[in-house]
C-alpha cells in the first residue's frame, strides 16, 4: 500500500542537539511539507517543497531545516536554534503543489530531556 | 486573507444520536474546503472536501458537510454517532483552487462520544 511513513514515532533531544525527523514517501507524489502541531492549535506550516531539490519556507521555519535530494524523501532538522522545539510534527504530501488533498503520515513526537 | 474558526473546542454526544461540528471561515476568494479527522498520536485522514462543486459534499464514515456561503459556514454532521468517531476534528480553508500549498488549519474540536 502507498503512504507516509515517518521515524522514529518518538524522540528525545538533549538541549543544544540537532535531530533529523524522517520523512519517506512512496505515493508518487511531488509535493511534500512539514507542519508542527501543539496542543490546543491547528497545523502550521515549516517548510514544503515542489520538487526534488527545491523547498521554501513556510510560516514558521526558524530553527529548522530540510532538504530534498530525492522524490520521495524530505528530512527536516530540528536545530539547536529552535528554543521550543517539544511538539507533534507530522509530514505531507500531495500529486503537486495547488492539487489537493495532503496525505499525511503518523507523525514523530519531540521531547526535550 | 484566509481564516477558520471552530466554534467548539470539545464536544460530547451520546452514542447513536447526531453529531454536529461547527466551522466558520473567511475568505478573499472561492475557498476550498476540507474536514480531517485525527485520533491519538496519528496522521490526519481526509474526510471530505468542498472545491466549488455540489454545496452538500458527502464523506467518509457516514459524514457530511454542507457549504453555506451566505453565513460563511462548513459544519460538519453525522446522523449517528459511533464510538469509533471519537477523534479529533480539523476544518481547514484554501482561498487558492484545489487548496495549493497554503492551508490554514482551525484548532480543532475533541468530539468525545459515550455509551
């Protein structure tokens, strides 16, 4: 079956780490995106991409980082620069930027030690 | 701009009787419109989605929604709950066609539902 898989499911960060959240996809799909959710909010919007080797940042993308070297992968790194970075991220996808609906994976969920 | 508001951030219905989420959103545009479900520590599931074709847009495990533009409403009914809808609800708005890459999400409502 196509779909999103995300890893690991949990994740703890040591202050003044970086952490890598996987993010892989076997949909076919062209576009993908990142979101952070908390407690008591919606969705909001780090980072998504169009293509391989193109991403752009979203509503709130200081503290993080992404890359997209391949189709159907698009890992996202959570600095030392992100002050609050304990939250649910959830990962997306859709056939192209402009068509939806996003796909989403089952999420990673990040605490700090 | 865009926006969504869920009037209701916890619902509680008795099984087998009706339920009735509520969103209201603003818009500059034709929105598209979308109601995700997501149950503890998962993804989000499409339920449905409005795109500018029929205003009553049918779902997923018996849901439903209808587009009002006069009230700027998407509400979001069952005629009988299950114990399986408990869940978290998110209702999202898109002024762009089809939704594009911009989504704003609304802050969801916890529907609980008992025996």
């Amino acid at each position: 079956d196509g779909g999103i898989t995300q890893s690991p499911k949990y994740l703890f960060r040591k202050e003044g780490q970086n952490v890598t959240l996987s993010c892989e996809q076997n949909l076919n799909h062209d576009a993908m995106y990142w979101y952070r959710q908390d407690p008591g909010q919606g969705l909001r919007l780090i980072y998504y991409s169009q293509i391989v080797n193109d991403f752009q940042k979203g509503d709130i993308a200081e503290g993080y980082s992404v890359s997209r070297e391949k189709k159907e992968s698009f890992p996202l790194t959570v600095t030392s620069a992100q002050k609050n970075p304990t939250a649910f991220y959830l990962c997306a996808s859709s056939i192209q930027v402009g068509m939806n609906p996003q796909h989403f994976g089952d999420g990673t969920r990040l605490s700090i030690l | 701009a865009q926006s969504v508001t869920q009037l209701d951030s916890h619902v509680s219905v008795s099984e087998g009787t009706p339920v009735l989420l509520r969103c209201n959103y603003s818009s500059s545009y034709s929105p598209s419109l979308f109601w995700y479900v997501q149950h503890p520590n998962k993804g989000l599931q499409l339920l449905l989605k409005y795109t500018s074709a029929a205003t009553l847009v049918k779902g997923i495990n018996g849901f439903e929604a209808e587009f009002k533009k006069s009230e700027t409403s998407f509400h979001l009914t069952k005629p009988s709950a299950h114990m399986s809808d408990a869940a978290e609800y998110f209702c999202v708005v898109s002024d762009r066609p089809g939704g594009g890459n911009k989504l704003t999400f609304g802050t969801g409502t916890q529907l609980k539902v008992e025996l």
